[in-house]
C-alpha cells in the first residue's frame, strides 16, 4: 500500500492552530481556509487590538509591546484575537470530526499539495 493514500494524523492540527491560527488547517490541506483564518486573526490583532482603523495606522508602540506589559493591556484587548483563535480551534476539531466519521466537508475539498 502507498503510505501517501493514509490520511495525517488529526492531533499534530490543534497545537499548530493554537500557535498560529490557520496553520492546522493548511496542515490538514485545507489552505485557503488557513489562509482565511490567518488573515481574520491578523485582522483582528491589528484593528481591533488598536480599537479604531486610524489607530492601528497611527505610529506608536506596536501591540505586540504593548501585550508585553500586563498591566496596561485590558482585557477587551485580547478578547477578539483571542476569540477567533478558539472559533479556529473548534473548526480544526470540527474537520477532524468530519474526516473520523467519513462524512464529507461541504466546504472546501482538500487539496493534494499542487
């Protein structure tokens, strides 16, 4: 038997999304809807992290400096970035479910690596 005709294993997918939100999904094939969940995650790091389009665009401190120092990062900060790093979390689950059970992902089929 060709070992390529076996699926990946599903597990290595959760702590790959949970670095990077999108990477379990590229992953496990699925590319461009990694690619989808990375740009939302840097979306909502970027935007919504600086609460305003105009803030995120002002020069100043980086989030990422800001994020380093606890104490004048709120809470409201990080929820959005947060939140869509857990969505991306449970549809990595959800495909992985999905390929368990046999059924077919009605979303995007899994590309072959070409």
């Amino acid at each position: 038997m060709n070992p390529s005709s076996f699926p990946r294993p599903i597990w290595p997918a959760y702590p790959l999304s949970v670095l990077v939100a999108g990477l379990g999904h590229c992953y496990l094939g699925r590319l461009k809807r990694g690619a989808s969940w990375f740009l939302l995650y840097v979306l909502a790091l970027v935007f919504l992290s600086a609460r305003t389009i105009s803030g995120a665009l002002e020069p100043g401190e980086p989030f990422v400096l800001t994020a380093l120092q606890f104490e004048r990062v709120a809470f409201t900060d990080v929820a959005v970035p947060l939140a869509v790093l857990i969505v991306c979390l449970l549809d990595v689950y959800l495909i992985g479910l999905a390929e368990r059970t046999g059924a077919s992902p009605a979303t995007e089929p899994r590309s072959n690596g070409s």
